[in-house]
C-alpha cells in the first residue's frame, strides 16, 4: 500500500520528482509511465492472395499502430466485395477478419482498416442515394468485421469534385449516429493521395484533410505495362538534375503542409518498398531517368511479369562478385551519416507500444540529427550496393543481369528517409505492403526486416483514447483491493461516464493509502484499448469510521493537509473527479454534517471549476436533518444517494437492502426505500439534475431463525425472524454475494425465487438463509425509474461483482450493468440533436434537385434511389381518426393542430376484398368530405390515409394478382379526398409466398401516385405498419423496397383491432420493440426509417380479472375480456371523480390507475411519453407516430394545457 505523506503543511513534494519515487519503494513499485508526446502512426498494408490464409504469427514482431487489409472493391449496388476466398466461412480455422480481431486483441494499440478501392468510372458517386449506401454498406461491414474504419483509394476525378466534401460530410454524420452502437467507436477514415495529385487538388487538399483522419501520402508506383522507358527510383527523397521537384519525396510531401495548409498532424507518409527490376539499356547509366528495354522478367513470388518483386527475390538473386565501389555518384543534398547496425531481433516492447527499447537520451540525439551537405568521397570502402545519395535509394545487380532498385534493410538510405519524416513532423509512416517485404526470412535478418527497421528508427506512442464519452451519468464504483479477474477485459466503455476507484483511503494526519491493487488498476485503465474511455475518479473513505473523519477534519493542519494530498494524488495519476463518501457509519449529529459541508466547501475552492466534486449521502442522516443542505449545494456538483443500505441493524427481521418502490404493504418502514429518500432530498430543496442514485451488484444475506423448504406454501418470507448471530451480514462491507454465486445458488432446485412487484426487487430463500439482490428486470426498473423521474443518473457499486468473466450466467458477463446501459436514457438534447427539427416536405426545392439529377441520369436509373430525404430527423406525424356521430366531444377538423404536426393520417378507412375502399360509416365519410375542403385551401398541408386491410390472406392474394387495379382504385380514392398519400396496414393479410407480389405492387403504386397525384418522384408517399411482434419481416417484405418507402411504423397495439379479446400482452411494450428493432437492423431495415407508433389513448379492463406475469385472463371464466379505449379528457375527468392520481408502473413504463367502474386503466402520462421519446432518440429512429390527436387532451380537460401530451413530445425531441 502507498500513503502520500506531506512533510508540513507548508512544503507539497513533487510526486513526479525522481529522487522522490527513488528512495520510496512502493512509489517506484507503482508510478505510472506516462506516455511519449510525440504521438505517430505506422501502416502496415497487407494483401495476401485471394486464397491466401493470414497467420497472426506474422504480426509478432511487427509494431504496427495500423493494419490495413484488402484490397476490397465496389460493385454497382455499391456493395463491398472482397476477392480473398477465406474472408467468408471456412471450413476448418480462424476467417482472415477474425484472425485480424485476433491480432488487434494480442496487440491492444492496433486499429484495423478495411482497403477499398472505388473507380469513377463507376459513375454512381454524384447520387447522393448511392452515396449513402456505399456509407451504409461500409458501416454495416465494419460492425460484422470488427473494423475500425476504412482506408480509402479513390482516384483525382472523385477527389477533385464537390461530391467528395459531400461524401465526407455525409460520413462523419453515419459515423457519428453508427458510433453510438458501436459502443461509442468513431469509424476512421483514411484517404490515399498521390503525390502528382497535391498540386492540382490545391485548396482542396486542405478541406479535404479536415474531414479525414489522415492523408496518407505517397509516390505511385510507376505502371511497368506502359510504354514509359525510364528507370524510376523508388521514393527519392531529394531533387538533383535529374529528379525534378515533382519526384522527391521532401518536395512534394512538404508541399501540401506548407503551401496547400494541410496539418503535418493529418499526413501518413507512403513508401514503396517492392522492389524494381529494369533490363538497362546502357548498364553503366542507371541514374533516376535513364533508360531500360521495357522487358520484365517473371516473379517467382508473385507469378507476373509487370516488374515488381520481394525484398527475398533481390537478396536471393544478387550478383555478389560485382565491385560496387566503381559506382560513384555525386551530390551536394544528403543526410551526414553512416551506416548502421539495426538490432533486427523482436521490437515489440513489453507494453506493446511503438516505441524504441534504447536509452531515450541516445535516441533524441539520434532523432533531431542534423542535416548538412556532403560529397561523396572516391576513396570510400568497397561497398556491396549502389548507393545513390540524391534519392537515398539502393540498388545492386542480379545475376540474371537485371538492375534491381531495392530498399535495404540495413543501409542509411532508408533509416534516412524515416528520420527525414519523424524529424519534420509528419504524423505517422506506411510501407506498402508486407507482402514486398521478407516474409519468410530468407535473407537471415529474420521476418519483415523493413517493417522492424520501422520501429526501431521512427519513434511512435501508444493511441491515446478520449476521456469522456457523452453517455448518460452511469458511475461504475469498483473495488480493486478484492476484486478478482480482469475488470475491462468484458468492459464496454459505453456501459459507464465515470469510474471510480472505490478503496482510497486516509489517516487521521491527511495521508492517503493506496493499495498496490488499485494501482495496477489505474494502469490497466491507462492500457484499455478503446477509442473514448469513461471519467476516471476516485471515492474517498467509503470503508473510513466516523472517529476517523472527525479527527482529520477538525484539525485545520491535517485538513490543509490532506486536500493538498489530495490534489496532487489526482493530478499525478490522472484523476478527473473526486467522490467524498463519510457513509460507512452514521453521524452522531448535526455537527458531523457541519464539519463535512466546511470540508466540502475548502475543497471545491481548491479544486476549481475543472474537476467536479461528488458527495455520497446516507439515507439515516437525511431523515435525522443531519446534512447542512444549503452549504452543500454550493460545493457539491454531484449528490450520490445510497440507496442500498435500506437494512437497519436494529431490525431483527428479513427484508430487502435495495428497495426501490414503498407501496407495498410488505414493507413496515416507507422511509427505507429509494423512492421516499431521494424524494425527501429533493424535497429539501436540492435540484433533481444534481442527483444520482446508488445501487449495488452484490447481494446480502442473512441467516433466519426457521428453515423453509421449498414446497412451503408461504407467498411472503419478508419480515420473517432472523438469528442473532446473523445481524452483522446486515453490512455490505462483511458479505457481499456476486452475481456468479447468487446464480449458483438459484440453479439449486431447493431455492425459493421470489419477486416484489410493489417493491420492485427480488429474493430468494435458500433453506435459512434469505438472500435480498438485484437481477436484471429489478435493475431494469430501476434504470427506468430514474429516467422517467429525470434525476442525473445512476452509481453501481462494485460492478467487479456483476459476473465479469460471463461464467454463471454462461456468456453474459455484467448482466446488471448491461441492462441498466441498455436501459437508462438521458434528460438531455446532445448538441447533435438540436438543429434536428421536424421540417415538412418542400416539393419545390424537391423537383428542382430531382430536375439536376435526373439530367446526368441514364434512363434506366430508378429515379427513386438518386432521391434523398430531405426532413429532419424526428418527424411527428399525428393520426386523425374520424369521429363518430355519438361522440360527445368530437375532434373536428378545423380544430386540427396542422402546425404542430409533420403530417397528419387520417383512419378509419378499409380496403376490402373485392378492392372497394370505403369508410366506417357515411358520417366518418361527410368529415372526411370537410377534411378535403380544407387541404384544397391550405397547400401546405400535407394529409395522408391509413388504409387497412380488411380480408383474409386468400383474399387479399387475389387482389395483388391484378396490382394495376388495385393500384388505381387506391389512387381513386385519394384524389377523391385530396390526400398526398397513404400507409398500408396489412401485416396480417400477407404470408411469405405473397412477398414478391406485394413489393411489385407497392413499387407499382409508388410510382403511379407520384405520376398520378403530379407528386416528385422524391416524394415518399407510401409508408407501410408492422406490429411490434413483426420479427419475420425478412420473410414476408423485400427490406430494399422497405427501406425505399416514407417510413416504417412500428405499432405497439397493432393487434389492438377490436374491443374485447380473451388475452391481452402484459409485458412491457419497450421491451419487445427493442427487441424487434434489434432483429429489424440485422435484417437490413434502415432503422431511421422506422417511427414508433405511440397509443396517447388508455386501455382499461375490469378488475376482478387476476393479472398474471404474461396475461389478464378471467379467475373464473374464459369469456372475452372487455377492453375499452380512454381518452385523455375523459381519464382525466374519471380520476376526479374517484380522487385517484395518476401513477407510473416502472414494469410496463405507463400509468395505472383505478376508475371508478372497476376497471384497471394503463395509459400514457407525460413522463413514460417522455422516455419513450427520448429512447427514440437514442436508438436514432425516425421520429412518432402520435396515436392519436382524438386521445390527447385536447379540451385542457386536465388542465395542463390543450394538447398537453403532443406539445410535451416537442420539448422531449429537442425542438422548442
């Protein structure tokens, strides 16, 4: 253990002093090493041959920071193809992606990128709908491959235009809204640049290198197949009379920095290390320029004839009886130097980083040599190559008499070009490509020489991650001191915004005492391979009495004392916050709370605006008034509210450490739940937004008087005797069960599972012993409670007890921080977020576009996919339904709210099986008749149909055999009441052998209405309903002519179609369109296409009906259940009558409540529409479907103003 000791409180010690960490041992047993500054990127391309089966063992001595694989090309459907037999299924083995996963796992600083080529001759480029499917198809392979992004070779006609800044602007959006489900990963980009290319792109280049990760620049190999002549040195570094300003390497590379404004940071430099081999014409001229036969022998590696062969091939076939010394050339632009020995064994440093093994002193020296000018002299040694000093290029003769222009390995040539990068300050180096290298180490410098000279010469850290990934307030509290196992191995970064180190403790003189686990901790923090990691902060004295505490702080010395330690601890080591935790005993009074908020108030002065301060709050001293809220508040950025120590020490009976909800009869104190605390805290005046709830991972046990078997009849073991000698497994702190034993001991068939809906939390019994936990539908709810109440967010503790290896359960490491991600959503509007207004469809920008695409367009081109979606993100389309004649309150059209709303569908039309559509009744018809009038006067209204299908399966095949009939009533009826549009209900009328039919019929439709109604053919007039159940869409829907369509409309109550049923889905509703949503995007479905169809009306059913787990089924009888549909006026006028209040079930995220006819009625209320909004957006769906305007209040019968649940729908979505 380390203690940070301050000799006075006047004189702080430099912790990163060395003389310091010298003469203490266990500050030199655990200091952190912190990373080089000069952060560099190395390429390693490799492009086995397409039968070609990678090995890992080929990447053991290889630091590369950067693996690029390929090459992949792109077809016409804009789909990646790769040429390389084993990148699918094989047989037998690892697939060439999975052993790069391999790979990047061993070596935890690598990033793997995917090498596409795309020609412009494919001409698809300029159509904003290809565009986005070439960016769609590169984000869904990423996913599947585990990619890290892309490397892209393209050629001067794409890059050169305003298409390309389009691309890229369009990328870094997919990428962005993609990251989120990549567990917070941002897909690189890496853009290829020929150097013949920088002066013509010119202003260019820098705009492009804005929107890229980095440019990877290089000279191109020269095309042996042409008819050029001339010998070209491989990369010359510098000009002379006979290689030009456009051929050196130092002219043209510095020629994008400093003449077209491109960052050094943003450049890669490219060289070539495949080796050339010319016939000369004249073997005495073979000086950059010279000529050669234009004849190329076969390569005995690569089986071609185009003139490029391996370091091997070369070394193998040099003529060794050549004196090289009568080779002389002249210069005045070289590097001063000689050559070099380079250490050729393994380079990879113990924490597999780029970065050199020798005394750092020697190798600045070596790094910042200087560069001066120099002849070569005529007395010089024999050498065994030729040496040629303007293009610090090597070359020798082989004895089937070609002239070879090589890189080697161990001369100055190449260790000079790689100075000659790493001392100008370009951000990384490439060879291309390892295949060209020594692969097999033939030429006894071991396997890919060229590759180690890389790392041994051009210095290179590991990749630095960003701090902070933007996901809601999730505080993962970990203990190293007693955990076991790996913590991050199973770690995803978007499971958690802050972790924090949870054993840090003090004496009573301001020393803080580290142990020696959590300082390997923090190092496997600073080694986590990921792109953003999460806060790192520390919990001070959560295991520290209260004796403790008084002591330090009532001595004004030691206090000064320990927040300099403190300071400096955090500064050191990296720290971003500090968590203050005077929790593990109860004050004794009001003056332990006042001496914690002074402390408090010292400490946030001397920690400043940058590192945020957070307080753990213990329930008994909120109830005893102990806290001096009002100081508090001014100091602390954060409260944390424990809630999970809700066991009194004092109470000899069962019950549950972690209750969430107190309106059970089975809980004797109300106070001791997580609902009534936080809401007491709140109450005294501190602000919902600085506060965030506590739970814990582990389970406790205590020990009962009685046993129980498992067939005792008893539905309620809470409140039950417990042994005296069990009371002290009250305490967390003595016995915490993890997940993996409380799974353990539920796979017992003894064990008794119980779970306390009204409470929200489960247990078990196990013979005496009763054992209170969470599970992941308590964690669930939980996580949901916290989101609909908009508190900040959520702390678990002692997540390294949440299963983190996936034992029991098999494969699911962190089940209870998993759900709780996948669960919780934010009370923010991202800064992503706020221009994402829904806007209505502008038709004459829309054929303006459609008339400059369509130009360039060849006929047989869908016009369709060249079309772009030009609203915003969440759209809110609201349905109308017809009222009924009877209806005491009806919705009229003129009191539509048109401008509170995208679009608006109308209901209540069907379409039956001799393809008549017709309306529920002549009334429904005259108001639609007064609906049309009004959209024929307002052009800006834009007014759609639901059209239901109203047959059977056979019926309906029937129809789509004749699709241009059906087609043409279905126009017939829209221009009849001026509707732009319609979405089709016939999930239940289609089966997978109509698939075919009915796309043709959709597609056909489509297009008659855009003709028929005069509409752009950009217009999306069809959008289609599936059922929240609707997993099988593969099988019933063509998924491209879906993702063509408006939009998907996800309905929860599709099923919902007539007013009795004799079984109704209790189970929550978020639940299962999560789950359809997650089959729905491995199927293909563009999920911003699909919007979630919200009922805003309530559905109540009598209750003396017993309400099981799964349905509502009659205790007594299988009649029909009634199920009546609620509006919001009418609930809310039923409520009064009754005194009920409306309250939020956390299992199903709705409310319930009871009326006075006896029924149990479920329903929206402002926060569960909230959540779901704000799920919508965290999933980035399309946007709503508010079901329906007719449900809404829109009288203020409720008096929260009319419309009170669409109007809140604008706030949720970020667009007031």
């Amino acid at each position: 253990m380390l203690i940070f000791p301050l000799l006075s409180f006047i004189f702080l010690p430099s912790l990163s002093n060395a003389e310091e960490i010298k003469n203490n041992n266990d500050v030199k047993k655990n200091t952190l090493s912190s990373p080089s500054t000069n952060s560099c990127s190395f390429f390693c391309f490799t492009y086995p041959k397409n039968n070609v089966q990678l090995s890992k063992d080929n990447f053991n001595e290889l630091n590369c920071t950067h693996i690029i694989y390929g090459i992949m090309k792109v077809d016409d459907k804009m789909q990646i193809i790769s040429e390389n037999v084993n990148d699918g299924i094989i047989l037998n083995g690892y697939t060439n992606y999975q052993i790069l996963n391999i790979v990047k796992k061993e070596k935890n600083n690598v990033k793997l990128l995917a090498d596409i080529i795309y020609n412009s001759k494919n001409g698809l480029f300029e159509f904003e709908y290809h565009r986005a499917k070439f960016i769609d198809n590169i984000i869904k392979l990423m996913k599947l491959w585990s990619f890290d992004g892309i490397f892209l070779r393209t050629d001067y006609n794409i890059l050169s235009t305003k298409t390309f800044h389009k691309f890229l602007n369009e990328w870094e959006v997919a990428t962005n809204d993609a990251s989120s489900k990549l567990n917070g990963k941002k897909l690189q980009i890496v853009v290829k640049i020929n150097t013949p290319w920088i002066s013509q792109l010119k202003d260019n280049l820098s705009k492009i290198s804005s929107k890229v990760d980095k440019l990877f620049i290089t000279i191109p190999n020269p095309n042996h197949n042409s008819k050029d002549d001339k010998v070209r040195h491989i990369d010359p570094l510098y000009t002379s009379p006979q290689i030009p300003d456009y051929d050196a390497l130092s002219k043209v590379v510095s020629e994008a920095n400093k003449l077209y404004n491109v960052p050094k940071t943003k450049i890669v430099v490219g060289l070539n290390i495949w080796a050339r081999g010319y016939s000369l014409s004249n073997n005495t001229s073979f000086h950059h320029g010279s000529l050669h036969k234009n004849e190329f022998k076969k390569s005995n590696v690569t089986g071609l004839h185009n003139g490029y062969y391996t370091y091997s091939e070369v070394c193998k076939t040099k003529d060794h009886k050549i004196d090289y010394s009568k080779f002389k050339s002249l210069s005045m632009n070289v590097i001063e130097g000689s050559t070099e020995k380079i250490d050729m064994t393994n380079v990879v440093n113990n924490d597999k980083s780029l970065s050199s093994t020798e005394d750092p002193s020697k190798l600045e020296e070596s790094k910042n040599s200087a560069i001066t000018k120099r002849e070569t002299k005529n007395d010089e040694k024999k050498n065994n190559l030729i040496y040629d000093v303007d293009s610090q290029t090597t070359a020798i003769f082989g004895t089937n008499g070609l002239y070879y222009q090589y890189v080697d390995a161990e001369h100055e040539a190449f260790f000079n070009k790689l100075r000659w990068i790493s001392n100008n300050g370009y951000s990384g180096v490439g060879l291309t490509n390892m295949e060209g290298d020594d692969t097999e180490g033939d030429c006894g410098l071991g396997k890919y020489p060229l590759h180690k000279v890389v790392s041994k010469i051009f210095q290179c850290s590991k990749h630095t991650a960003l701090i902070g990934n933007n996901e809601c307030t999730r505080i993962c509290k970990v203990t190293p001191s007693t955990s076991v196992g790996n913590v991050f191995e199973n770690l995803q970064p978007s499971y958690c915004s802050h972790i924090s180190i949870d054993d840090v403790t003090f004496n009573t003189v301001g020393d803080i005492k580290i142990p020696d686990k959590s300082f390997k901790f923090i190092k496997d923090y600073e080694n986590w391979n990921v792109d953003v990691k999460p806060y790192l902060m520390i919990t001070i004295g959560y295991k520290t009495n209260s004796v403790t505490w008084r002591s330090l702080l009532l001595n004004i010395i030691h206090r000064e004392k320990f927040i300099k330690n403190l300071l400096k601890f955090v500064e050191t080591y990296g720290i971003n916050h500090i968590n203050i935790a005077w929790t593990s005993e109860k004050f004794s009074s009001s003056f332990d709370g006042t001496t914690l908020s002074k402390f408090l108030l010292d400490l946030k002065k001397a920690l400043g605006l940058k590192k945020q301060l957070f307080c753990s709050i213990l329930p008994y001293n909120i109830y005893n008034n102990y806290y001096q809220i009002n100081e508090m508040v001014t100091a602390v950025d954060y409260f944390i509210l424990e809630a999970h120590k809700f066991k009194d020490i004092d109470n000899k009976k069962t019950s549950h450490h972690s209750t969430l909800l107190h309106n059970s009869p089975l809980l004797e104190k109300k106070e001791m739940s997580t609902d009534v605390v936080v809401n007491d805290w709140v109450g005294r005046g501190v602000n919902p937004n600085m506060i965030i709830v506590e739970f814990s991972v582990g389970g406790q046990s205590v020990e009962m008087k009685e046993s129980v078997l498992k067939n005792n009849m008893n539905n309620n073991y809470l409140g039950r005797p417990i042994a005296l000698r069990s009371q002290h497994l009250r305490d967390a702190s003595k016995l915490s069960l993890s997940q993996n034993e409380i799974c353990e001991i539920i796979q017992n068939n003894q064990t008794i599972q119980k779970f306390v809906k009204d409470m929200g939390v489960p247990y078990i019994v196990d013979g005496k012993h009763f054992i209170s936990y969470d599970n992941e539908k308590s964690a669930r709810m939980k996580a949901i409670w916290i989101s609909v109440n908009k508190f900040n967010g959520i702390s678990l503790k002692n997540i390294e007890l949440d299963n983190i290896d996936g034992t029991c359960p098999r494969m699911n490491p962190y089940p209870i921080l998993k759900t709780i991600a996948s669960t919780q959503i934010c009370n923010k509007c991202k800064e992503e977020y706020q221009n994402n207004v829904a806007t209505l469809y502008d038709t004459k920008n829309e054929n303006k576009k459609l008339i400059n695409e369509t130009n360039i367009t060849e006929e047989s081109e869908n016009t369709a996919e060249v079309c772009s979606k030009s609203v915003g993100k969440y759209k809110t389309i609201c349905i109308y339904r017809l009222p009924h004649k009877k209806d005491k309150f009806p919705l009229l059209p003129q009191k539509i709210p048109y401008t509170k709303c995208d679009e608006i569908l109308t209901e209540d039309v069907l379409l039956l099986p001799n393809g008549n559509i017709i309306f529920r009744d002549e009334y429904a018809k005259s108001l639609a008749n007064r609906l049309s009038r009004d959209i024929e006067k307002n052009k800006n209204i834009i007014v759609r149909t639901i059209v239901t299908c109203f047959m059977p399966k056979n019926d309906f095949e029937i129809l789509l055999d004749d699709p241009e009939k059906l087609s043409k009533k279905i126009i017939d009826h829209l221009k009849m009441f001026n509707l732009q549009g319609l979405e089709l209900r016939c999930h239940n009328a289609i089966n997978p052998n109509m698939k075919k039919k009915y796309s043709e019929f959709i597609i056909n439709l489509r297009n008659k209405l855009i003709n028929e109604l005069e509409l752009s053919p950009c217009s999306k007039a069809i959008s289609v309903s599936l059922p929240s159940w609707a997993e099988n869409v593969p099988q019933l829907y063509d998924v491209n002519v879906l993702n063509n369509l408006d939009y998907l409309s996800l309905d929860a109550n599709n099923d919902f179609t007539t007013s009795t049923r004799t079984e109704m889905n209790n189970e929550n509703d978020m639940k299962l369109i999560q789950q359809t949503i997650q089959s729905w995007e491995r199927a293909g479905i563009n999920t911003k296409k699909v919007l979630l169809n919200i009922p805003i009306y309530g559905r109540s059913v009598p209750i003396d009906f017993e309400i099981t787990k799964s349905t509502l089924t009659v205790s007594k009888s299988t009649k029909p259940i009634m199920v009546r549909k609620v509006e919001q006026k009418i609930l809310c006028s039923e409520l009064k009558k009754t005194g009920s209040i409306m309250k939020v079930s956390y299992d199903t995220i709705s409310g319930k409540s009871i009326l006075s006819t006896n029924e149990e009625v479920t329903y929206e209320t402002q926060d569960t529409l909230f959540y779901k909004l704000k799920y919508i957006m965290r999933e980035k769906l399309g946007g709503i479907i508010f079901n329906s305007l007719n449900d809404d209040d829109f009288s203020n019968e409720c008096k929260q103003g009319m419309y009170s649940l669409l109007m809140s729908t604008k706030e949720a979505l970020c667009q007031n």
